[in-house]
C-alpha cells in the first residue's frame, strides 16, 4: 500500500509539473497568436491606406492623361493652321515670282505727278501733251502693278510673322504635352510599384492569418490538455485524500484497539484485585471514553 501511494503522489507532482509546463506553452502560445493577428490588422489598415493612394494616383494619371489629349489636339490644330500659312506665302510668292521687278509704286507716283505738273504748267504743242499723256496712262497701269507687288510683299512678312508666332504657340503645346507626359509617367510608375506593394502586403496578410489559426487551433488544444490535466489532478487527489482518509481510519481503529486491550487488562486487575497504578486508570478511562463515544 505505502508503494501505491507514492505512485499515486509521484503521478500528482508530476502533473503539477506538466500544467505548469503546460500554462507557460499557452502564455506563449496566446502572445503568438496575438502578435499574428495584429500583424493581420496592421497590415489590413496598411493595404486600405495603399489602395486609397493607388485609385489617388489613377485618378491624377487619368487627368493628366485628359489634359495631355488637349494639349495635343490644340496642337496639332496650331500646326495645321502654320501649314495653311505656309501654303499661304508659297502661292503668294509664285504669284510675285511672274513678272519682273519694277520700280517701287512711291517713285512711279512721283514720276506721274511730275509729268501732271509740267503739263498743268508748260505751253506745250498738241502732240507733245498727248504723248505724256499716253506715257502717264502706262506710268498708271505700272503703279498699280507696283501697288500689288507691295502688297503681296506686306502681306509675305505679315505671314512670315504670323507663321513664326503659330510656330511658337505649337512648341508650347508640344513642351507641355511633354511636361505632361513625364508627370504622367512618374504617377504611373509610382502607381505600378503601390500595386506591386499592395500584392506583396497581401500575400504577407494571408500569411498572417494563416498562421493566427495555426496558433489559435494550438491556443485551444494546450487549452484543453490543461482541462484534461486538471481533471485528472483532481481525480488523483481525490484518490490520495481517499487513501489518506482511510489511513486515519485504520490508525485510530488501531489506536482503539489498543486501548481495549489495555483497558480489559486493567479491568482484569481489578477482578484480581491487583494494584491499580495511573497508568491503567489513563487507560481504563480511554476505554470509556471510546464506549461514550
């Protein structure tokens, strides 16, 4: 019996010994599983604020790629009215290139008002006047040719200026759609690498969780080999509070015994009338005491 009990008390310390080992793994267990699932939750608030970032620079790209069009259409449309100018001087100067170069109309004027004045002025013979007069109607039909090769001339460097300007405004336009376009390239690279990070934050998400379960289903098992263990620690207690229950039943049985015996020894001296000490009175009072009880 004594080897069963200390069986019994070995296999109590033991499991006393395993449910604290056993606490320590769930403490640790817990602080994983936890750790897991606010690295689940950072990295869940993480993704938002990254794709709230990523749709922001879709959208820029989106405008940019809007003003870029316009940019564009105005000038392509710059262009084709500078290529409608040019068309414009080529003919005029076709038309200038025809006929000779004269006299500029400012001198041929001169020339006419002199031949007017000398006619207004001079005694001249008949036939002398009808000829500066036919020479002012040639000298007439030769200012207004002048006038006209002036004027395709202003209207040429008019052109020219004009052309020169329309030019400019089309490489202003070009400028910004190029200014434009390497905006809408950086927003576009940044977008492509957000999502790239977006991707990798969610396979690392999945990961997370993953392994939340992984130590939540562990959480729960040490959780229950606790309860098992515990069950079984009380059982084994109440196994030794039995044996020792019933130890102190034996030894006060024995105890009992004892003094019976000893009392209906004294009780046989006095039957003989022997000499009574106080140690067999102790002991024949014991005895009554056990009858009272």
């Amino acid at each position: 019996m004594p080897d069963e009990t200390n069986r019994i008390n070995e296999k109590f310390r033991e499991l006393q010994k395993e449910i604290v080992g056993l606490r320590k793994k769930l403490e640790d267990t817990n602080n994983e599983k936890e750790n897991w699932f606010k690295r689940k939750e950072d990295l869940k608030k993480e993704i938002a604020n990254s794709i709230k970032e990523a749709k922001k620079l879709r959208d820029d790209k989106e405008k940019i790629n809007a003003e870029v069009k316009t940019c564009k259409e105005k000038r392509d449309k710059q262009n084709s009215i500078t290529r409608e100018m040019i068309s414009s001087v080529k003919d005029l100067r076709a038309k200038e290139n025809t006929g000779e170069k004269g006299r500029s109309a400012d001198l041929i004027k001169n020339e006419i008002e002199k031949i007017q004045v000398r006619i207004e002025t001079e005694a001249l013979k008949f036939q002398e006047e009808k000829r500066l007069m036919k020479m002012i109607g040639r000298l007439k039909q030769e200012y207004e040719r002048a006038k006209s090769e002036a004027s395709i001339s202003g209207e040429m460097k008019n052109l020219d200026k004009d052309i020169k300007d329309s030019k400019e405004e089309a490489e202003k336009m070009h400028s910004k759609v190029q200014e434009l376009a390497g905006e809408g390239k950086k927003k576009h690279d940044a977008y492509l690498e957000l999502s790239k990070k977006i991707k990798l934050m969610n396979n690392e998400q999945e990961k997370a969780f993953d392994n939340f379960l992984k130590f939540k289903d562990e959480f729960n098992k040490v959780s229950n080999e606790i309860d098992n263990k515990l069950d079984e620690l009380r059982k084994t207690k109440d196994l030794l509070d039995h044996i020792k229950s019933k130890g102190k039943e034996k030894t006060e049985e024995a105890k009992k015994m004892i003094l019976t015996k000893k009392a209906e020894d004294v009780e046989e001296k006095l039957k003989k009338g022997w000499k009574i000490t106080t140690e067999d009175l102790i002991k024949f009072q014991g005895r009554i005491e056990k009858e009272i009880k």
